[in-house]
C-alpha cells in the first residue's frame, strides 16, 4: 500500500463506473457520513464471498446508523453485478477493470498472476475520506469482523457528531435554538 494511505491521511477521491454503469466519486457516495471501503480481489474470490456475505448481514445496522458502504474490485461490470446480486449486498460496487487504483495505490497482488487482482483491504473512513482504519485482508483473519467494524465506526461517529451525548446542557438548549449541532446539521459540513 502506498506510504501516505494510513490513518489521518485523506484516501483519494476516485471516479469509477458502478454497478448500474454510472461514473460516481466516493466523495459524493460518502457525503457527511462515514464510510466503509472495501478494496476487494473480485467475484472469484471465497474469501471475498465470505467477508462480503457477512458484510451484508451486517447491512441493516449500517443504513440505520447513516454509513455508507462501498466496495471496489478488478472486476468487469457483468462479473461485479454477478459478484453482488451472489452476496446479496444492497451498496455499492464500483470497477476498477482497468487496474487504476490497483496500480496508483501500489497494491497488485503479485502472487496471482492469472487474475491480477488488488490486495484486499478494508479502511475505514471518515467525512472527507479521512483514513481512521486500514485492514489488509491478504490473509483472511486479517480482514475486519462486523463487530471491528462496529467499534470503528461507534469511534468515529462519536467524533463526527456533535449531538452525540443529547444530555448535555448546551445540545438542549440548541434544540431550543437554531438546531445546528443536531443530525442533519441544517446544511453544515462537518469535518
């Protein structure tokens, strides 16, 4: 992985075609919210089927908590839209067929040549594509469990969001007031 990917540091703002056949930038698929990132090896993979099943049971606990989700393979669209509908996953699936950010982020899995896929990895995001966690999943324990990944966001979303103790005297009173440090911000952008 490339020196300047690790926490604090801002993971670039990529433009790929989704699974729909739409370009979008993970910036405007984050906006506001954090983000889990999954960097994977593709559809061919067990382990991918295995961490991304339990990614989707997992799911329903992260669209309550205003998290996105985005997963980024070597995969072409048809094998990324096969790969998604196989895990049931309801997010997300960008292509990175033409190797880009494998290349740029310097993360080529040299040992499976037939395939050329990326070295999996996890981050963990927040607003702004600020990199708070980095799991390389080469190794299949190596990638994070839903309940890492919970702990994770429980971190950042504590950070992130002003309203996050509602009992303090000053959140009580902005409610009587102008709302600004409670969810959704009334248009205010947050680190």
């Amino acid at each position: 992985m490339r020196s300047d990917i690790v926490p604090g540091g801002h993971f670039p703002d990529y433009e790929l075609t989704d699974h729909a056949r739409t370009r979008r930038k993970l910036s405007e698929l984050q906006g506001n919210d954090p983000m889990i990132l999954i960097l994977s090896r593709g559809h061919y993979c067990p382990k991918e089927h295995q961490h991304h099943l339990e990614l989707a049971a997992f799911y329903p606990k992260i669209a309550v908590a205003y998290t996105q989700i985005v997963t980024i393979s070597t995969d072409n669209i048809l094998e990324l839209n096969e790969f998604r509908a196989s895990v049931g996953a309801q997010w997300t699936f960008l292509s990175d067929s033409e190797r880009k950010i494998q290349q740029d982020l310097q993360i080529q899995e040299y040992t499976d040549p037939h395939h050329n896929p990326m070295i999996p990895h996890t981050l963990v995001l927040e607003p702004g594509l600020v990199i708070y966690k980095v799991y390389n999943g080469y190794w299949f324990w190596g990638r994070p469990s839903a309940e890492e990944l919970r702990l994770d966001l429980r971190a950042v979303t504590q950070k992130i969001r002003p309203d996050w103790d509602i009992t303090k005297p000053e959140l009580i009173a902005n409610w009587e007031g102008d709302k600004q440090l409670h969810y959704p911000y009334k248009n205010q952008h947050l680190k």
